[in-house]
C-alpha cells in the first residue's frame, strides 16, 4: 500500500491518504483526544519502515502520540501517547525499527524509546541532555 500521510500543525487533525492509479482517496482520519487542553500545536510525524505504526509530536502537551495501520485499508487505531521531552519539536525512528529518539525545543534533551514490535507502544529508555534549542533527529549509517 503506497500512501501519504499529513498532520495539520494547529488543529491536530492526522490523515493517511491511500494512493490509487488514478485517484486519491483519504482512508483514515484523526484528531486530538475530546479532553485535549490548550491549543494544540503538531510538529513532527513519522512512520515505521514497515508501515505498521504511525507518531506524531504535540508541543503544548509535550506528548507523542501513537497508531497502529491497517494495512488493508490504511485506517488508524490509537495506539495511545506517552509525555516526552518539552515541547518536542523532532523525532525520528531508527532504520531497525526497534527504536524511536525524541527532543524537546524548551527541555533541551532527548529521550528513548523502545518500539514494542506487535503493539507499537513506546517504552521510555532513558534521558540524554543535549544542546540548546534541539529541534532535528537523524540517523545515518557510517562505513
């Protein structure tokens, strides 16, 4: 399944779009949580290699969000959201799938997670201190 996904940086809305040949069709639809507090402010979203689990960083709650991918038809489950760094800015998940690295615009470090295989929820590992201001995540293989 080839698809796009978007998140709309100020109303949280999350999208999965499904590319056909000839069309484009959206095949799942997500919003912030009914008891979501202040005004939402998205910024990062990523998906596993494997296409199974999407993320997606909240700024005001300093949350990272979770969902799992039909793969049959693209729609999204919530997986849940667990609090990370403040103010998360960017993530990003390594190429092995197995973990996800998070930093915070406010908290001035980054956090890491473990990617659970079968159910996507993210296990924190520990807590690094970083730079000013971290706001970018690569991974790069060296020789």
């Amino acid at each position: 399944m080839r698809s796009v996904s978007s998140m709309d940086r100020i109303g949280l809305r999350l999208r999965l779009r499904r590319r056909h040949r000839a069309a484009q069709s959206e095949a799942g639809r997500q919003r912030a949580p009914a008891d979501f507090q202040g005004k939402p402010s998205a910024a990062d979203l990523h998906i596993t290699p494997d296409g199974k689990f999407l993320y997606g960083s909240e700024r005001t709650s300093s949350t990272l969000a979770g969902f799992k991918v039909d793969p049959a038809n693209g729609t999204l489950s919530p997986i849940g959201s667990v609090a990370t760094e403040t103010q998360p800015r960017g993530f990003n998940i390594d190429p092995s799938e197995g973990y996800l690295l998070a930093v915070g615009q406010l908290s001035h470090g980054m956090s890491s997670y473990r990617i659970d295989p079968e159910s996507g929820t993210l296990t924190k590992l520990r807590e690094y201190p970083m730079g000013k201001n971290p706001n970018w995540i690569e991974f790069i293989d060296l020789p």
